[in-house]
C-alpha cells in the first residue's frame, strides 16, 4: 500500500529514501534548507577526496623519479582547486536533482520541525504544514566542539572551515586522530603545510585494526608528520596572529609516538590554524528533545532493529541515530527502510565496510582482532604484504598489507587493508562476506595477474 512519505534532511540517506520511496510507487516530500547533497557532498566526502587526489598526484610526482621522470618545481593553485571542487559539487548536486524530480518527488526548501506527527517547513514565504503517514529523520550530523577556552577564535577551524580556506597553511595543528583529522593531516602534508596532530587516546584511529593503526601512524611519521597521542587539550590562546594549543600529557597513556621531550604537564603547539576533528554528534534540529517523544541518547536518535523511533512511524535513517556515521550507510539505510515500509524487506544488514583516504588508503569490513578478542571468539590471522606483489612494484606502492580473519571453520570475521587502493579492494571482501564464502572459496577464484586483488591469495 503506498504511502505519503515526509523525508527531513536531503543528504545521502535521505535523497536514496527519496529515490527509492518513489520508485517503490510512495508520494515522497522532502525537506533541506540547503538544497540536495548534505554534508557529504558539500563539506564532507566529495571535496576531501578532490583535495586527495591532488595530494596523492604531489605524493607520486615526489617519487617519479623512480619511473625515470624528472621535471621542474611544482606549482600549487589552491584558488584553482577550489574551483574544480565547486564545479564537481555542483556537477553532482545538479544530477541528484534531475533524478528526484523526475521521479515526481515533492522538493521544498526549507527546516522541517515535527509537531507531534506534523511535519512544519520554516523558510519559505509561509510556513508549510504536512500530515504524512510516515516521517523519516535523516538530519545528519554535526562536528563535536573541543569544550576548552578559545576553541572559538578566528583560526580555530572545523572540517568545513578548513576546506573554506583561500590559502595553503605554513603549519596546522590537528586535534583528533580519527577519520577526519588523519585525511586532513594527509592531504596538507602533502601541499608543503607543517602538520601535527594531538589525540587524547594513546592510539590513532581507534575504530581500526590495531595493526593497521600502527603501520599508519609509522608511515605517516615516515612523511613528516607529526603525531603526538596520549595528550589532552587544554585551552587555546592566540598570540601576535599565531594559535597557541596548550595541552598535557595523559597520565599512563601506554602511547608511542613524538612525545619524547615533552612536559607531562603543558605544552604548547604554535600554528596558523587549527583544525578540531573530535568527532561528530547527532544534528537533532527537527524536534525539541526535552519535550518530544522521540527518544534520544547521547544527542542520537534511538531506533529500533526497522530503524523506526519510539514514537509509530517516524523512522531516522543515516547519522542522526548513530549506528555508523558513514555516507553509504546512510543510503543504504534510506533504500532498505523504503523496501520495508513497501514490505519488501525485514532484516537490514550491519556489515558496513569504511575506508580512510590517507597516504596510503585504509579499508575493512567486519570485526578487528581486538573486538574478537573483547568477544572471547576464536580466530585464526592471515597477512599478506604488498611487497610480495609484482604490480605493487610497478607501481612502486608496496607499503603495507592485508590482514585477513577467521573462524576455525574458514568463515570470513573481517578483512583489514592498508595499501594502494584498498578503497576498492575491500569490495571483494564485502562481496564474500555478504555471500557467507570461506576464505578457500575467495582463494580459489582466478584473480587477473599482475593486480593488486591478488593479494588475497
């Protein structure tokens, strides 16, 4: 039976709940106040990797002379760059549009906020007031503010602030060491930018195999940058046009990096920018937590095992409940809750590959062997080194390895890469896990020599 579908938030997740609600026969309204796209295609994954790709060309015009290339200096446009992430934006933002409106999907520019199980669009000539059967949150998220003094001073940058910038940075200092801070930290080493970054935990990327964190953090070292865990931020100062970091070393943090020499009590790190990259929360702007129904926890939306709220037929899709924070998440989330409320589907799937566009790429599925461990399951590890590879010495791209996990019984647990184009690589991985295929069963498909998905062999 179809239905009237009210969508709030026009990222990923809500746009592919759009397309597929459509598809599916629903009356689909949705609902922005900033067009199509979201985070993601504004701030978030679409110009960070158009930034990437410029600091990977630089990575391997630095080493072409092993290919037996040489040329004159290099020249950064960054106005220029910021132009052709403008146009690719726009490029992209243009086809998603085309696509809802051909699918006869109701666009209205606006902020939707719920009213029970009334839906009220602000920002347009008069206010628009919707009585859908069904309303799906799909708000995204927002970045976490570093609760310290200055964390609001001009220079004091967020994701989206940073990508902003008219200029290349002499020096930048990066708090957080997760997904957002790393790439950062990559791409800006990469444009000659003095790079340092400061994690609270005595490890970087804590949501990766440990392994693979550590090879990471020996590499980027390897490039120049600087990386300093176990170390809490204080406050943060400005001084004759410089950021001042303060910050202290955590007492028993286990970590090893750039600490030696430091003060346990405060140190100061000197830079033209900070970038805070602590996270993201849950962007609950559609509704008043304290006096709605809608259940939160920790700014997320609590949903259930169908993605629906506590309160009947009001669903949140993507970031906005917290379950991976991830931009194909949210649309794979958007397109499986449609195929539900059409009766289509009724077990959505938790296994969610990541990747992490640093130098070089990171990618996994499934569990780490520290959360195997945590779980009491047994396993057995399989690693295989990119230098074993002929194509990753054409290349001259043979740092790192894959790490691949199993049960006794040969099943797949979870496939960790670090190296060349593990961005795609994990795919087959996700494949095979998806289709439930032991490990000798993947090992024993013909794999096209010489290429890098021979390193699952």
């Amino acid at each position: 039976m179809n239905k009237e579908i009210v969508i709030i938030g026009a990222g990923p997740g809500g746009y592919e709940a759009a397309m597929e609600g459509a598809r599916l026969g629903h009356k689909i309204t949705l609902i922005d106040d900033y067009g199509v796209g979201g985070t993601c295609l504004h701030w978030g994954c679409i110009p960070t990797k158009t930034f990437y790709k410029q600091s990977k060309l630089l990575y391997d015009m630095n080493r072409a002379q092993s290919h037996g290339l040489s040329y004159g200096a290099i020249e950064l446009n960054h106005v220029e760059l910021l132009k052709r992430k403008q146009e690719i934006v726009t490029v992209l933002e243009n086809g998603i549009m085309r696509t809802l409106k051909s699918l006869g999907v109701n666009i209205i520019e606006g902020r939707g906020y719920i009213d029970g199980k009334t839906v009220i669009v602000k920002g347009t000539n008069k206010p628009v007031v919707l009585e859908p059967e069904v309303i799906v949150l799909a708000m995204g998220s927002k970045p976490k503010l570093l609760p310290i003094e200055g964390c609001k001073l001009e220079g004091v940058l967020d994701s989206k602030g940073l990508l902003a910038l008219t200029e290349i940075p002499k020096s930048l200092t990066i708090v957080g060491a997760g997904v957002i801070g790393l790439e950062f930290a990559s791409i800006f080493n990469q444009s000659g930018t003095k790079v340092t970054v400061v994690e609270y935990l005595d490890r970087i990327l804590p949501t990766q195999d440990l392994a693979v964190a550590k090879r990471l953090m020996s590499y980027m070292k390897q490039q120049g940058i600087t990386l300093i865990t176990g170390a809490k931020a204080q406050c943060i100062t400005k001084e004759q046009g410089a950021l001042n970091l303060n910050y202290s070393l955590v007492k028993n943090s286990h970590s090893s990096n750039d600490n030696h020499g430091l003060d346990s009590n405060v140190n100061v790190l000197k830079s033209d920018y900070i970038l805070v990259a602590v996270g993201r929360t849950g962007n609950i702007t559609a509704f008043e937590p304290a006096t709605s129904d809608i259940e939160v926890a920790n700014n997320f939306v609590v949903v259930n095992e169908h993605l629906e709220t506590s309160v009947k037929n009001i669903f949140a899709i993507g970031d906005i409940n917290g379950m991976n924070m991830l931009a194909h998440g949210a649309s794979y989330q958007g397109k499986w809750l449609m195929k539900y409320i059409s009766g289509l589907e009724n077990q959505i799937s938790h296994l969610m590959p990541a990747a992490v566009f640093t130098i070089p790429e990171i990618a996994s599925v499934g569990f780490t062997e520290e959360q195997l461990k945590e779980k009491g399951i047994p396993y057995n590890s399989n690693k295989t080194m990119f230098g074993t590879l002929g194509k990753a010495h054409a290349m001259n791209e043979t740092e790192g390895f894959i790490k691949i996990l199993t049960d006794y019984e040969d099943t797949l647990l979870g496939v960790h890469i670090i190296g060349a184009d593990a961005s795609n690589l994990i795919q087959e991985a996700v494949l095979a896990m998806s289709s439930h295929m032991p490990l000798k069963v993947l090992q024993s498909i013909i794999h096209t020599h010489p290429t890098l998905s021979e390193i699952y062999l």
